[in-house]
C-alpha cells in the first residue's frame, strides 16, 4: 500500500497512515481500561504489572465511565469518543487510581481523550 505521494516537490501522506494518537503525559499513553470487578476507566498509564490474580494498573488522573451512550463499543469511544457527551455518566478526575484484574486496556485518540475530559461530571 503506498502511504506517499510526491506532487511538484510536496510529499503528501495518506490520512489513515497518520496516528492520532493522545498525546503523551511524562511517558504515559492515555488509555480506555476495563477491568473484570471494578468497570471501566480512562486515565494515564502509570504502571502495568502481571501478577498472581492478573494484570493491575495505576491509572493517573483517571475517570470512571459509569455509562456510556454515543459509541456502540469501549474501541469506538477509545477511537471517537462519544457522539452523545451529554448522555454519558462520567464520574470526576481521581489524581491516582489502582485497579486489579485489568482485561482489557485501549490506547485513546486525542480526539476521545478531549471528548472525556471534557465531559461533565456526573454524580449525586
């Protein structure tokens, strides 16, 4: 597949071999992480280890998703974010979270990590 083009002396690149990913945070990547008890969050990627009762993380400035509405999956909104923001139940920023028995980790576009950020505080 070719990624290049070269018009007139200006290389173009094709839109889908760009990546779009978040940017980093002091060498954390911005991640969508799923765990099997505790549910689902978005946060920087402080630490990753596999143990005895399997792969635990420490997340930084991280949000609980509560609910989701606007992306049919965890690899749409890590991808899109949400199409209905609003309807989302996103719980306030913790500065440093550790969550067990992680499944499931997803690196986020910038384009969904602002969506989150940027998503109202949800709670009672």
């Amino acid at each position: 597949m070719v990624k290049t083009i070269k018009i007139d002396e200006v290389e173009y690149v094709r839109k889908d071999s760009v990546s779009n990913e978040a940017q980093e945070v002091d060498g954390m990547k911005y991640c969508v992480v799923r765990s099997y008890g505790a549910g689902v969050f978005c946060g920087y990627v402080k630490e990753q280890k596999s143990e005895v009762n399997g792969v635990n993380v420490i997340l930084i400035n991280s949000r609980r998703i509560y609910y989701w509405s606007g992306a049919c999956s965890l690899s749409q909104l890590a991808i899109e974010g949400s199409k209905d923001i609003n309807s989302c139940k996103i719980a306030m920023i913790v500065p440093s979270q550790f969550i067990a028995n992680v499944i499931e980790i997803i690196l986020m576009s910038e384009e969904a990590k602002d969506n989150i950020e940027g998503a109202n505080v949800w709670k009672k």
